[in-house]
C-alpha cells in the first residue's frame, strides 16, 4: 500500500510529539487513516477479510506503539477490525445463503454443493446471528470449525463464481460496507457529544450544585444542554493543575450565563459537602468499568465517596477500552516536565545538590492521569445512555471481538 | 499487582518500646488541692500547679515515652472548699473578653431574661464585636477586681455553696450579670456576688453547665454587626466583588489595597505601638505566616509594647493595659484575622493581666508580664517543639518515605532531627495552589541534604503507593478531634487513610480548642481571590483575567479546611502521642484556670 504509508508515518510523528492529544481528535484522525488505508487497500482473490484486517492491524500496531497511552488509538484500530468481521460475516451468510438457493438450478457446480448440504440455510442463518453478537459458551464450541469452513466455502464461492465476475464485485462490497461503516463510525465520534447532552436533562434539576475537574468538552456540552433548558445549577470547577484546564471551562461556563465558582483543587474536599453531584469527564473507560481520567480525580472520587455525592463520568463510546487496567497508574500513566510544578529557573541551586553516587536529591513527579477504580463511579453516561460500572464490559463486548486484544500482525506473508 | 512500598521488617528501625498508653491516674496528684487562700497565695500555687501538670520534660530520654497523666476529673475536689480560690475565679473574667467571641449577651438573655438591665446592657455589648473594650467588659473588670478584695476578706465564709460551676464562661457570665446588676443597685449586690463565687468548686447545676460552650464567633452577614464594626475600625477595607455566597458569614475583603494605605499611616497611628504595627504589616504582606511564627511575632510585639507601656494617671494599669492589648488585637484581626493559636495567646495574656496582684508596682507588672510572655513562648512553642520531636522521631525508620504537605515548623524540625540522627528516609513533600508553601520548605531539606520528591496535590493517588508514613502539622485541633489546618490538609489524609498508611498529626498543646467543627465552611478564613486568576509562571492563561467583573464569576480562595478525626490516626502533641479523641480531655483538664501556667 505505498500510498497510504506517508499518510501513516506522518500520523505516527504526530501521536509520537504529541501535537495531537485528546480523545476525540486521536479517535478521528484514527478513523479516517483507517478509512484511508482501506479504501487504498488492493484486495485479493482469496481471504479478503483477513487480508483487510491484516493490513489493518499493521498500521494499527504502529499508531499504538506511537503513544501507547492514547487509548483511544487502539479503540479505533479494534473497532475497524470488528468492523471488518462484521462486514465479513453478514456478507457472507448472505451469499452463502444465495448460493445454496441457486446452486440447485445449476449442475456444473454439483461437486462444490456437496460441501454445501453439511452445512443446512438454518445452521448458517443461526452462526450468522451467533457471529455478531457476543461470543457466548455455545458459539465457543462450534466458532472455529464453522468459520474455516465458511470462509473456505466463501473462498471457494468466490473461485467458482468467478467466471461470473461475482468476485470482484463481492470484493468491492465487502471494502464498501467496510468504509461506510467506518464513516458511520466518524459521525458516532462526532456527534457522541449531541447524544451524550440529551441526557443532561435527566440528572439536572433546580438548584443543583454540581462540581467538576479540569475540563472536559463532553462535560461542558452537558452543562450547556442543561442550561438551555432553563435548569438551574451552579458549578464548581476545580482548577485542574498543572494544565489549569478548570480556567477555560470556568470562563466558557460564565459565558453562557452559568453560575461558576473557581476554587483550587485542595478546596476539593471541603467543598464537596454542599455539592449534589460531581460531573467529570474521562480519558479512557476500561474494561472493568474503571476509569482513566486527569490526575486528581482519584481524590476527588475518594472525597465524593466520603460524602455520598454521585461521582457521574461522561464519555463517549470511542473512549471504552477493551483492555483491563493492570498497574494503571504506571503503566498507562505518563509522566510530564517539572517545569510545569517547579520553576527550573528559581530552582536552579537546588538541582546541585546530589548523594553520593550522584543520583539527585531532588526529584520531582508530574504525572497526567489518575485511575478511578469502578467502585468510585457511581454512574457512566455514554451515547448509548446510562449505565453501571459493572455494565462496561457487555458495552465493549459489543463494540469489539475478543481476539483484537493484542493487535499485532499474524500472517508473515504479506498480502498485497 | 507488585507493590511498590518496600515489604516492611517487622522489628523496622526501632524497636517498640512497650509503653504505657491511655489515661494514667497519677498517684502524686497533679494539683493539690488548695485551701481557700487569698489571690496572693493562689497566684503562688498556680505555677506550683502547672509545673506538675505541663509535660514533665526533665524525664525525657529518648525510646522511653512518659504516659499521659490526666489528672483526676474536677468533681473530686469540690470536698475541698474553694479549691480553685475566688481569685481564679476572678480571672475568668479576663479569659473571656476572647478575640474572637461575641460577648455573652445572647446567653445573659437566654438564662436571666428577667433582669431590667440586660436589655440596655444588650446594646452595649454587641458593640465589642471588634474587641475594643466595650463598657460592659470594663465594669465586669472592675467588678472582679473588687470582688476579689471582697473575697479576700471573706476567706471565711468557704461553707456557703450554690453551683457556680468553674468554667470559665459560667463564672463570667455570671459575674458580669452580677456586676452589671450591682452597678445598679449597690454594694450589698457585692456581698452575694462574692458569696457566689465561693461556690467555683461546687459540682456545676445543670443551667450553667451550658455556658461552657464557647462564643459564637462574630458572623459577617449580620449586617447590622458589620456596620457597628466598620465605624470603629481603624483599617478602611473594601469588601471583594464576586463574594462567594455560601461564605457570606466570612470576611472577604479586597487584598492589596491596605497596604500602602497603612505604611503611610505609620507614624500618625498614635494608639497603635510600632512594632504592633510592623507586625500587622507583615501579616498582611505574608512575609509571616503559620501558626507558630505568627503567634511569636505577636508576643513578642506585645512584650515591647508592654515594655513602653506606662500607665495614664488615675487608671488602673490591668484594666487599661487590657484595653489597649485589646485594640491592638483588633487591629491584627483587620491585618488577618487571627488565627486560633493566636488566639489562645491572648487569652493567656489578658488572663495573666487580670491576675496581676494589686500590689505590684508598675515596673515590677510589666517585668513580670514580660518573663510571663518568655515563658509562654518558651514552654508552650519552643521546649513543646522539642517534645513533639523527640515523641515523633521514634516513628521515623530506616528506609521510610515520609509525605509532608505544606510547610509545617514541627514536621520540618521532625525531618531536620531524623536527619541529623543519621536515618535513612526519603520525604515527598506534596504542594498546592495558591500558597505553594511547599515549594520553601522543599529548598531547605534540599540544602540540607534530604532527599525530597515534590509534587502538587492532584498527584497524590499517583505517589501514595510508595509512602510509608504521612506527617501532617495543624493550625488547630479542636474538640471533636477536627484537625483545623491548611486546605488541602484533609484531601491528602483522606488519600492516605484509603491506601492504608498512617497519618500522625503534630501539633503543640496550645493550639487545641474548644471549639467544634463538622466542616470546612463554618469556620475558615478567605483569602485574596484574585491569586486564583493569576497563575505563576503561566502568562498564557489570562483567560479570566478580563472576566473578573462578571457577576457569574466567583473566585474562592479557602484558607484552611477540616479534616475529620478518623482520618488521623494519631496525634502528637508536646502531652505525648494521643488518639483524636483524647483532645476534648487535654482542653477540658489542661487549660483551666490553674493550669495555664
């Protein structure tokens, strides 16, 4: 695909420098190099599917090991795959489902409808089904024979109606559905925000106090739909350090008229106790429901649990991250310059001093993220509506298939 | 999940020393119980007293920890008469001109309602809302003054009991009622009143034992209160726009705009002594700040202002040096209000005032009123620190990770001892907005060797998993265990509390009070808003500045806040290593009458 790769060196630099940073905008370019890549993807005869998800994953494994902390990368790129074997899949039992309709009429291809019969239009119609909902114990056991030989007897399919030029067609279905679903996948990033704000008017009453870290734009259209319904709340937006993100949403809030109060971020705990509900955004939602958020919002959770306020989390649904967080504040953690706590220049003389062996005396941590265990969260508000934290994983059972954990390129033979 | 703590040795650095723990009845009573004897005489037990009961310093030899010695509750004594003499009682009228207490008028209402008098008196004594000396607190002076000549002569007369309870309040209000009772009427009203205070040793009836709760402190949003305040201020303050509602009982006022106002009054201020000024200056710049450095800034100006002090004729120097401490207070608190060590210093002071024998020349009061000052700083801040290290230096091992946040005197002397034992410990000191006082605390353990991580509060999820101890100190405790310290003080022993790791608070005995909090909105202190908008360091984020103006727009900027007692897992105090809980005993038992030295 020697078209597409400067397109994907160049994002690759991107996410490396972080020029681009924030869920949305990662979410969107990925989709639409994604997009790219397979539209320019020349498909073959055979395995068109796993050809595609292949080249997928390829680009996929660069743009993760670009910045493996931008979760939302690897959401897309496992979406994309899911994508493809849902195309796959539904295209396939259709034209199964075809063959075997017309493979009585014609005698020639008597050989290849004998395979055929083993497998009866009610099997199929039902694998089909099983296919695109999660995998489940019954499909466990028949999943690996029943896909082998559907895609053998789809290859197969597509060899014998090659002569009728089916073929190429077919191929040129499966990348079509495969682009319109990722352009389906665009708008849902885009206009998670309009489906996420509908819900504002649920939680929001009168006299609501509510709270909030840094800022989020799902968070702030949320509060904006609240007010153009005429409900009254009042906020408290938290500072947010070290980026004082808390600043921008504060004079965006007082803008449209909002009751805003700016407080520090060690204010937290002792306002908390005349708030009614705590509304933060995330930078990831984990498989087990936990939550990937700006650094402070494990405090704040912490001091909403102490106080029996609802700790909500809106997110759209690109931030749902089929991985489990093993080690999160290590491993999906990055750590930014202290300059942004200590000013190198007023600290200059302290950076002298040293042990023995030379190592610094003074160290300093700036870490980016915080993780908020599940139990913490009362509520997610995603696109799809509200759910519990314990809930999340059925979420990502749909959007994903359980074998993109790892996304790293199976074949060694490169396909076109 | 590998932890990142290191696994701790059972044994650690040092081996625990079995200690006696909990209340220990002392067989040597700390107070003997003290006939009836005149003020002389019980001046002269006080100290005698006090020496018993403040920490016995002198058996203090590092790994062996003196239990904490509670004396024995108070209804004991009332078999022996007038234990507490009348004097002490007398005193208690000093006690409560406190800096921060409306007077008792609503509690004179609530009890005597019957009286003529309250009502006029009621005027008269909201005014002291600002502490100036109003003319009730002055008669209640006068009348103690001669109560206790009144006493002296009627040492006699110990038999007599009806339940003045001994608390401070109690016996004020009580007296002040008396005494505003006997201006009207006449000297037989003096007779009863001296009978009455005879009973300070008798167990206290149920209605007086209320007045042991502690004034409620002047509200800001009685506007009426407020008004009567500003006329006798000496500071013009502007109050800040964009006053956060839920705070409308606090003071906020525009920072910035006094300070130069009051540099050019500095040598036409005729009432206010010069170093009291230069004291209020530079708390209202920031140059002192914390608990302890502001209350040693305080006595130590006071001492020099006693030293120039000289009585006008015709006056009575306790009453009149009084009132001047008096007006200086109030104008510290237009400064800053004062903080609650502070607080407890002055109520030291005006207590010794009060309790000057009459027979003193006036040289020889304010020398003793200025070794009584030495005293307080030394034995209750400075050989209290020493304590407070030597109790908390057996908690710092080998290989710890000690968290500090802020910058606290004690913690700091805490690390400095630990360092200099030769300890091996690394200490994250954990900082935040506005102050960033963790920022001169992290240079000083730097240059003095101790290796230090720094880290801004939102990080402290981040770094938690590797500290092994947290150190916290206090602006205050109060009595139901509440730590009163800088905000931010309780989000971080909340973090800890939930990883498991124990949070010591240190704090001197002083600084406790009885007072009680359930949280941070109460009672705090605002500070200047406009430090929110502007951050150090960061031009680029002027995104407020041109909003300020906008009435949707609140800044607030808290002072302190109050982090619940079961997030403390201990407390150290210069009495020994405590449970939150134990701090109402240490107020209640400590800090009467005789035992304020």
């Amino acid at each position: 695909m020697p078209d597409v790769q400067p397109l994907v060196r160049e994002f690759v630099l991107k996410l490396k420098r972080r020029k681009v940073e924030g869920s949305h905008a990662v979410a969107r370019q990925t989709a639409e190099l994604l997009r790219s890549v397979v539209s320019q993807h020349r498909m073959g005869s055979t395995n068109q599917a796993a050809a595609l998800a292949d080249a997928i994953r390829g680009v996929g494994e660069q743009l993760i090991a670009a910045n493996p902390i931008e979760l939302a990368v690897g959401n897309i790129v496992r979406r994309v795959l899911h994508i493809i074997k849902e195309e796959d899949i539904s295209s396939t039992a259709v034209g199964i489902e075809g063959l075997s309709v017309t493979a009585e009429s014609d005698d020639e291809y008597d050989s290849e409808n004998d395979d055929h019969p083993t497998l009866s239009a009610a099997v199929l119609a039902a694998h089909a089904r099983n296919a695109l909902r999660a995998p489940s114990l019954q499909t466990l056991l028949e999943d690996i024979p029943v896909s082998t030989a559907l895609s053998r007897s789809a290859s197969s399919a597509g060899d014998s109606d090659g002569k009728s030029g089916d073929k190429s067609s077919k191929s040129r279905k499966l990348k079509h559905d495969v682009i319109a679903a990722i352009g389906d996948l665009i708008d849902e990033i885009d206009t998670c925000y309009d489906q996420i704000s509908e819900q504002a008017v649920e939680h929001i009453h009168q006299n609501e106090v509510i709270l909030t870290l840094g800022r989020s734009r799902t968070v702030k259209e949320f509060l904006y739909a609240a007010k153009e319904k005429k409900r009254s709340f009042r906020v408290f937006v938290a500072e947010g350090a070290p980026r004082y993100q808390g600043h921008v949403l504060a004079k965006e809030l007082v803008e449209k008229g909002v009751q805003t109060t700016v407080i520090t971020d060690s204010a937290v705990f002792a306002m908390i106790s005349r708030v009614n509900m705590v509304i933060v955004g995330a930078h990831a939602i984990m498989a087990n429901g936990g939550v990937i958020a700006p650094v402070g919002m494990n405090m704040v959770a912490l001091a909403a649990q102490r106080h029996a306020v609802p700790f909500v989390v809106v997110a759209g649904s690109h931030k749902l991250c089929p991985l489990y967080p093993h080690n999160p504040e290590v491993l999906l953690n990055e750590l930014k310059s202290p300059s942004d706590l200590l000013d190198f220049g007023e600290f200059s003389n302290c950076m002298n001093f040293s042990t023995q062996d030379g190592t610094p005396l003074l160290n300093v941590v700036n870490p980016t993220f915080d993780y908020v265990p599940p139990k913490l969260v009362s509520l997610f508000i995603t696109d799809t509506g509200g759910h519990s934290p314990s809930y999340m994983y059925r979420l990502i059972a749909e959007y994903y298939s359980a074998d993109d954990l790892v996304v790293k390129r199976r074949s060694t033979s490169t396909s076109s | 999940m590998d932890l990142r703590r290191p696994p701790r040795s059972s044994s650690g650095g040092v081996e625990p020393k079995i200690r006696q723990v909990g209340f220990v009845t002392p067989d040597v009573s700390s107070e003997p119980p003290a006939p009836a004897v005149p003020a002389a005489a019980a001046a002269a037990a006080q100290p005698a007293a006090s020496s018993a009961g403040s920490p016995p310093a002198s058996d203090l030899s590092p790994g062996s920890l003196s239990p904490v010695m509670i004396p024995p509750p108070r209804h004991a004594d009332h078999l022996a008469p007038g234990s507490p003499s009348p004097a002490a009682s007398a005193s208690e009228l000093g006690d409560d001109e406190s800096w921060s207490r409306a007077p008792s008028a609503a509690e004179l209402e609530a009890n005597k309602g019957d009286l003529a008098e309250i009502r006029n008196d009621n005027v008269s004594a909201s005014i002291p809302q600002k502490q100036k000396t109003s003319k009730a607190e002055r008669r209640a002076i006068q009348e103690a003054q001669r109560a206790a000549k009144a006493a002296a002569k009627e040492t006699g007369l110990s038999g007599k009991s009806a339940g003045t309870v001994s608390g401070a309040n109690p016996a004020m209000s009580k007296q002040a009622k008396s005494s505003k009772a006997s201006q009207k009427k006449d000297v037989p009203q003096a007779a009863s009143t001296a009978a009455s205070e005879k009973k300070v040793t008798e167990r206290p009836p149920e209605r007086d034992r209320k007045k042991d709760a502690p004034h409620p402190r002047m509200q800001f949003d009685d506007v009426h209160r407020v008004e009567k305040a500003k006329k006798r201020a000496i500071v013009n303050q502007s109050e800040a726009r964009n006053r956060v509602e839920l705070f409308r009982h606090l003071p906020q006022y525009v920072h910035g705009t006094q300070l130069p106002g009051l540099e050019s009054k500095f040598f036409q201020l005729e009432p206010m002594h010069p170093s009291v000024y230069k004291v209020g200056l530079q708390y209202l710049s920031g140059e002192v700040s914390g608990g302890n450095g502001r209350c040693i800034a305080m006595l130590l100006a006071f001492k020099e202002a006693i030293k120039d002090y000289s009585t006008p004729p015709k006056k009575n120097l306790s009453r009149d040096l009084t009132a001047k401490i008096s007006s200086y207070v109030s104008f510290l608190i237009e400064c800053r209000p004062l903080s609650i060590s502070m607080g407890n210093a002055i109520r030291f002071l005006k207590n010794r005032i009060a309790k000057l024998p009459l027979t003193l020349s006036e040289s020889e009061a304010k020398s003793s009123l200025q070794s009584d000052i030495d005293r307080f700083i030394n034995e209750k801040i400075v050989v209290a620190d020493k304590v407070i290290v030597s109790h908390a230096i057996t908690k710092v091992r080998d290989n710890d990770v000690l968290l500090t946040y802020g910058s606290s005197s004690v913690v700091e002397m805490i690390l400095d001892h630990a360092h200099e034992l030769g300890r091996k410990f690394r200490v994250i000191v954990v900082d935040s907005r506005p102050k960033l006082e963790g920022q001169g605390l992290l240079r000083r353990l730097v240059e003095k060797g101790i290796n230090c991580t720094y880290t801004h509060i939102n990080a402290i999820s981040y770094i938690m998993h590797e500290v092994t101890r947290v150190f916290l100190g206090a602006s205050s405790i109060l009595s139901n265990g509440t730590v009163y310290s800088r905000v931010g003080t309780a989000s971080v022993a909340m973090v800890a509390h939930a990883f498991g790791i124990p949070v010591l608070v240190c704090c001197e005995a002083y600084k406790f009070h009885e007072r009680v909090q359930l949280d941070s909105i109460c009672a705090n202190e605002l500070g200047d808003p406009d430090i929110i908008l502007k951050v150090p360091g960061k031009a680029d984020l002027g995104h407020l500045k041109n909003m300020a103006d906008n009435e949707n727009l609140q800044l607030l900027n808290l002072t302190y806040d109050a982090t619940p007692s079961d997030y403390v897992s201990m407390i150290i105090t210069d009495y020994g290593m405590l449970p939150p809980t134990s701090v109402p005993v240490i107020v209640r038992e400590y800090r009467k009458e005789q035992l304020w030295i």
